[in-house]
C-alpha cells in the first residue's frame, strides 16, 4: 500500500513538471474575492455567477448576512451585506447579463431576491414556497429570456420536489 502511494505521488510530480508554465500559472490564486468575513462553518457554500462583465460571488457572512461579493471599477472586489436578510441561509445564487438572483431560506419558507444592475442593490423578497415547509432550493438558473427557474424541495409532511418561476 505505501509503495503504491509513493509512486502514485512520484507519478503526480513527474506530470507536474512537464506542465509547461503557462497552464500551472493558471492554478494560482490571482486575488481575494471573499475576504475574511467568511462563515466557515458545515454546510456553508460559496456560489459564483458570472453576469455579462463579472464574476457575482454570494456566500453566508460570519455575522449572520448573505454577503455579495463583485469586481468594483477598479478590478477589486467589493463586498455588501443583501439588506434585511440577518439570520438566512445562502442556497444558490444564478446570473444572465446584469440580472442577479440569490435564493435563500429563512424560517421555513425558500425566498429569492433580483437585481437588475449586476448586484450592486437588490429588489426586496418574493417567496418560493409556502409558509413552514422547510424547503431548500435544489438548483435555480435563469433562461435566455430573463426567466429564472428554481427546483426546490419540501421537508414537510409532503416530501417532494417543486418547480417554481
């Protein structure tokens, strides 16, 4: 087993080495678009979008807010809090030119909340599902024509997977 795993590692550097420069550049972190206001624990996942000029990061904020991270003008990300969503739970996150959707439970119920110039402010809640059928959001993505689409699935007494747009 040892010697399997050593020449298994040995293998892996050897292919390492004959990457020519320019393709293991590409592996490297090019900079920080989550910062340290991160929540890192169990459960928490980072969604990336990409609208039609830049990448749309959201992910669970340590404080407790769904946080929107987003290249500003000069390259650099910058980060928001999405207003009035303390305490709710990050589930997917889908982009299409500037509209910007980010999906989130809270008290049992599967919100979504839009915006229409690429994540800079977003509109207020609409609902997803039904009062306390402790849904999440199984995927959501957004058609050629503007339409987002969302798949959830009901943890109460029904057990099921929805479709809602």
């Amino acid at each position: 087993m040892c010697k399997r795993l050593v020449s298994a590692g040995m293998l892996l550097c050897f292919c390492l080495m004959l990457l020519p420069a320019a393709q293991r550049s590409e592996l490297e972190s090019r900079q920080v678009a989550v910062g340290s206001g991160a929540s890192i624990t169990a459960g928490n996942a980072v969604h990336v979008a990409d609208t039609s000029t830049q990448l749309v990061i959201a992910y669970q904020g340590a404080d407790g807010n769904i946080l929107v991270s987003r290249a500003g003008p000069d390259g650099n990300y910058e980060v928001q809090a999405i207003q009035a969503l303390h305490g709710a739970s990050l589930q997917a996150l889908a982009a299409k030119d500037s509209l910007v959707v980010v999906a989130y439970g809270l008290g049992g119920h599967v919100f979504t909340v839009t915006s229409n110039d690429g994540g800079a402010s977003f509109a207020p809640p609409v609902p997803v599902s039904g009062a306390k059928q402790a849904a999440s959001i199984q995927d959501m993505t957004i058609d050629a024509h503007g339409t987002v689409h969302v798949v959830f699935h009901r943890h109460d007494q029904y057990w099921d997977y929805n479709y809602a747009r």
